[in-house]
C-alpha cells in the first residue's frame, strides 16, 4: 500500500523533470541555433530576418552562403532548422 503510494510519487517526479528538462534543453538549442545564424549571417551583409524566405527557398541559400562562410554541414544544418522553424 505504502509503495504504490511510494511509486505513484516517483513515477510523477520523474515525468515532472523529465518535461522540464525536455523544455529547456529545446530552448538551449534553438537559443544556440539562433546564435549561431546571427554569428555567421551578417559578417558580408545586414542579417536577413526568417520571414524573408520560404521552407524552399532557406535551404538552398543557406547551404550557398554557408559554404562561402566556410561553415560546417552540421552548422549549416543548424541555421537551416532555426529558419525554417522562425519562418
Ligand atoms: C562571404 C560573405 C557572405 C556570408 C558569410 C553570407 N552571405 Fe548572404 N550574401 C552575400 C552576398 C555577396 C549576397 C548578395 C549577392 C548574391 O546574390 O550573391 C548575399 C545575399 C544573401 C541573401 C539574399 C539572396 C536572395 O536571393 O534574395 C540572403 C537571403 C542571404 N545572403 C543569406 C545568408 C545567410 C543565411 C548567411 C549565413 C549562412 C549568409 N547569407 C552569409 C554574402 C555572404
């Protein structure tokens, strides 16, 4: 009787952290993504703003001028997430 109780409170707890942690570590990642784009997209020109461009468009021209920015695949990756998750 008592560990049912014991195990309900647990089991609770555990899905209490485990929904907190799963936010944050989202917003950790979009705030670093954000970053990222921010870092890299406005050394040449003023930063574009996500709107600008479509789902189509942003993957392309991010992989052009990320090339040029001479960024990763995994950096360019990142960019194109927070884009098209802003857009
Ligand atoms: C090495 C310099 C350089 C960097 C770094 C750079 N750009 Fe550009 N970008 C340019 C130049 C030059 C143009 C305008 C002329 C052209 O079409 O090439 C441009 C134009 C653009 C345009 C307008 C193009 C259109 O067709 O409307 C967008 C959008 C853009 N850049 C996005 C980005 C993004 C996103 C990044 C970061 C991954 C980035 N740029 C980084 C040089 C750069």
């Amino acid at each position: 009787m008592i560990s049912s109780v014991v195990n309900a409170l647990i089991l609770g707890l555990i899905i209490v952290l485990s929904i907190s942690c799963g936010g944050s570590i989202v917003d950790e990642e979009s705030t670093s993504n954000s970053r990222l784009f921010a870092a890299s997209c406005q050394s040449c020109h003023t930063l574009p703003k996500p709107t600008d461009k479509s789902d189509e468009e942003w993957p392309p021209l991010v992989k052009k001028y990320g090339e040029q920015a001479k960024l990763t695949v995994e950096q360019i990756d990142r960019i194109t997430i927070y884009l098209l998750a802003n857009n």
